[in-house]
C-alpha cells in the first residue's frame, strides 16, 4: 500500500467503519425482523446494502488504486450506482 495522507487515512478509516455499520445493521435487521415482508423492510436492506458496498468500495480502492483489481472494483461500482438509479 503506498503511503497516505492523513486526510485520506481518516477517509477509508471513516469509511470501513460506515461500512461495517452498514454490515451490522443488515445482520441484525435480518435476524430480528421480517424484513422481505414489506416494501419499506426491503427497501431499508437495500439501502444499507449499496451505502455499505460504497464505502467498502472507498476502503478497498485506496488498497488496490491500480492494476486488474482497481478495474474491478471500479466496473462494480458503476454496475451499483447505475442500478440504484
């Protein structure tokens, strides 16, 4: 990993923490309640699902910003972004 500023340090830390937040709330929305049974259940999943997947994006792509990974990572996200809107 090359070296990082402190900006960007906060930034994927800040990141991964949104994203494990994101990750909580899925796990535990899924255990405790029935979620698919609604349109506002699903639509809170989804929504936790594509801002955790952002932020794991920000996380992931400041490890890997070249190369065959950075070009997947970067084709998921756009397949994401296009998809919720």
């Amino acid at each position: 990993m090359m070296q990082l500023s402190p900006d960007q340090w906060v930034n994927m830390i800040a990141s991964g923490v949104a994203a494990a937040a994101c990750a909580g709330f899925a796990l535990v929305y899924h255990v405790r309640a029935p979620w698919w049974r609604s349109a506002v259940g699903r639509n809170l999943m989804l929504l936790a699902g594509a801002l955790g997947g952002l932020c794991l994006y920000t996380v992931l792509i400041v490890m890997w910003p070249t190369g065959c990974t950075a070009a997947l990572l970067r084709a998921l996200r756009t397949a994401m972004v296009l998809s919720i809107a």
